[in-house]
C-alpha cells in the first residue's frame, strides 16, 4: 500500500540564546505585516460607473448583481457566476470590473456576453471563506430567483471562477438531489480545483507561527484566518491545523472527507447540464522552472528567521524548511508530498506574499508558485485525497474523455489563477454563445 502523504515537524531549542524580550518581539511584530495573507484583492477600478440594473440583496448569506443585456426587455437569458476562495465579503463591483477588463481591442468578457443578449447575474457571499454548503445556499436561492423573474423559458448558464465553481457544482448536484428543477443547461469552471487546490505547507506553517507575534488586524483578524478557514479546510488538498502539526495532510482536517463525502451523496457532479471548465494552466505537462527542493527564500532577522523551499517531489522525509523565534527552533520534512509548486496550472504568488509579510527579499521567478493544478481544472478522474497522478501529466484527449467535464480548455501558459485569458474568454464565449 502507497504510504499516506504527511508533514513531519521537530521541534527543539536552540542552545546558548535567551529568550527575546519585550522589546525585541515588540521590534518584530512592528516588522510583520498584521493583515491576513493569502488573500487576493481585486480592484473594483475598471467598474467606475457601472452599476447594476439589479441587486438581490436578500438572498441567504450572500447577495447577487444583475447586469442585463437590455434593462428594457428585463431577465431573459441568465449567465449566474459566483465568487470564489478569499477572505471576507464579497467584492461584486471588483469581480465585475476584474472579468469585464477590455482585451485585444474588444470588450471585456461581461460586455460581450452582453452584446449577445446574454444577462450576467453575479453571485457573492457574506463571508467568501465560510463553509463551501452554505455559500451553495445562496447559489440556489440566487438560481430559484432567477428562473422566477425570467422572462421566457430560456435555460440558464451557471457556474463560477475558483471556488466558485465549487459551490455551485454543489449547489446544482444537490438541487437534482433534492428533485428540485434548475432548469440549468449549461455548467461553467473556471480554473476551479475540483480535486483540490495547493498552498505550500511550510508558508501555511509560518502563518500560523508568526501570528502569535504580530497584533491583530482591522477588525481582530490574524495572519492565519484564512488557511484555518472551513473554506480553506474543505477546498485544500494538503493543509495543517497549525504550526507543530505531524501527520498526514491530505487528511488532517475532517470537512474536507465531510465535504467529499457530502458531494459524492448528492452525485459529485450535476448530472443534467452540459458541464464545462477552464484552466490557467497548460495541458502539455510543463510547469514552472522553479528549482524543486530549493530554497525560495531565507530570512534571518535578530531574533527570528524563516526559511522556505519549493515543494520537493515525494520522498521520504524531504526538506521543506523552518523557523526559528528566541530558542525555540521547527524544521519540517515532508514524505509522498509531490512537487506541486512547479506543476502545471493556475498560479498563486504564495512565496511572495509571506515574504513580502516577513519583509524578505525574494527573486521575482520565486514568487509565484502553482495554486490550481491543471489536473485538479479539469476535473481528471482520481481521487481526490490520494492524489494518485502525476500532475505533470501531459493531458491527453483519452484522460479528459474519462474525466468528469464534458469539455475543458487550457490556458497557453501558466498563468495567475483566475487570470482573465483571452484564450479561456474566446474558448468560453464560443460554447456559451451559440
């Protein structure tokens, strides 16, 4: 039997050190950044003036923004796209402005849509990081709306961008569950991590770690809230409860088997739409040139240090860097954990966000690492805890055929996850708009 995937952390204390003062931790938290990190904000700048026809401000822990293609005509045919994976509220003028930005001299992807009669209604959440069945309460109170306010009979098109594609796959899946009709026609990823997305485990360790030293942000948040999120338990494919963590990953937190056992009772997948999805990342098995195993960046402070490598591939007992604060000293290897940080797909600035928090220098290739698998994108059939592929798949027409989406298209680089492509927008618009 193929040995679990885990995280081991030995602890120790260093010798001849004295434990920092109050003046020393009160430099060091001065130095750290007290926001929540891995966070991704939008800029809502591109949206200046535009403001919806409608808001469904009602809806069950969320709310929705309608954008119709003829406010004289009213909903007709609905496009509902939900917001995915951050910390927070929703950002609906953000997301609007981020996916409608102008590309190759011709508008941006909400306008087109627009121009073909297509009215996009998008979906956002109260708390963007609570529980994935939750916030597919407010997709399928946003989906029944839709089909009572629609004028004529025209199927709707649902889905969602990260997360997003997560929560309604669910939401539509358990709708049919339940006998309930969506009268969706077609089902819409984008560079969604059906079988689960990636962040480093040493930087999800140092988030943990550093937050006891660093006071809370606006409103009592810590640099940490995120990744113990129930969203960020549920949609991780490797995550740890905190920084001492040893033992397996894949597994660590119960809501994520709750969660995949919840989706396969309600069938894994809608059964009645056509189902799409995109991913940032490429199909032919080539990643990003980071240096497996190497060091991403060392950071040595007066009384703390902090050193991260890029994921190394499998092993037993692989380096993946520590932390240090007074005397107290953690290093963590990792054993049957593949390079993931170099895999093909949707990218995350992951290494240097946590540098940037820790004020370490970091080259600008180490940056970004992959969040979004290209693997996990497109839905391949494996499971989702075992992990039993090789993400440096090249992807063939066979494995997508014996996936579980009808069609997926893939970027032509690796590019930021939820990267508005105009290779994935013309790919979308041509199925979406026929």
């Amino acid at each position: 039997m193929a040995q679990e995937a885990r995280i081991d952390v030995e602890l120790t204390l260093k010798g001849g050190e004295t434990q920092p003062g109050e003046a020393e931790l009160a430099e060091l938290a001065a130095s750290l950044s007290p926001e929540v990190w891995f966070t991704t904000p939008r800029t809502a700048e591109v949206a200046a003036g535009r403001d919806p026809d409608q808001r469904w401000e009602d809806l069950p822990y969320g709310e929705a923004a309608v954008y119709l293609a003829n406010p004289k005509f009213g909903l007709q045919r609905p496009f509902l796209f939900a917001d995915g994976f951050n910390y927070g509220p929703s950002d609906l003028p953000g997301l609007f402005g981020y996916f409608n930005t102008p590309y190759d001299g011709r508008p941006g992807f909400f306008d087109q849509l627009r121009q073909r009669g297509i009215d996009v209604v998008l979906i956002g959440f109260d708390e963007r990081h609570a529980r994935i069945q939750r916030n597919a309460e407010t997709v399928t109170a946003a989906v029944e709306r839709a089909i009572a306010e629609r004028l004529g009979d025209a199927p709707l098109t649902v889905g969602g961008v990260s997360m997003g594609g997560i929560i309604t796959r669910y939401a539509l899946a358990k709708m049919e569950y339940d006998g309930i009709d969506h009268q969706t026609a077609t089902y819409l990823s984008y560079d969604s991590p059906h079988n689960g997305a990636w962040i480093p485990l040493i930087l999800q360790q140092m988030a943990y770690f550093f937050e006891d030293y660093t006071p809370p942000g606006p409103g009592g948040v810590k640099q940490a809230d995120l990744i113990r999120s129930e969203a960020a338990q549920q949609l991780l494919w490797a995550w740890v409860e905190n920084s001492k963590y040893s033992g397996p990953v894949a597994t660590a937190s119960p809501l994520r088997k709750e969660f995949l056992d919840d989706l396969a009772r309600v069938g894994n997948f809608p059964r009645r739409p056509r189902l799409l999805g995109v991913s940032n990342g490429r199909r032919d098995g080539v990643g990003l040139p980071l240096p497996v195993g190497e060091v991403a960046f060392d950071w040595q402070a007066l009384i703390a240090s902090a050193t991260a490598r890029f994921q190394p591939e499998r092993g037993d007992r692989q380096r993946i860097g520590g932390m240090h604060l007074g005397l107290a000293l953690r290093r963590s290897t990792t054993t049957e954990v593949p390079a993931l940080d170099s895999a093909p797909g949707g990218t995350l600035d992951s290494f240097g966000k946590v540098a940037d928090a820790l004020k370490a220098k970091i080259a600008d290739d180490h940056r970004s690492g992959t969040f979004v698998p290209a693997v996990s994108a497109a839905a391949l059939n494996f499971d989702p805890v075992q992990w039993n592929v090789v993400p440096t798949v090249s992807i063939t027409d066979t494995d997508l055929a014996n996936g579980h989406l009808d069609e997926v298209g893939f970027d032509t680089d690796n590019t930021e996850h939820s990267h508005v492509s105009p290779v994935l927008i013309d790919w979308i618009l041509d199925r979406i708009t026929r």
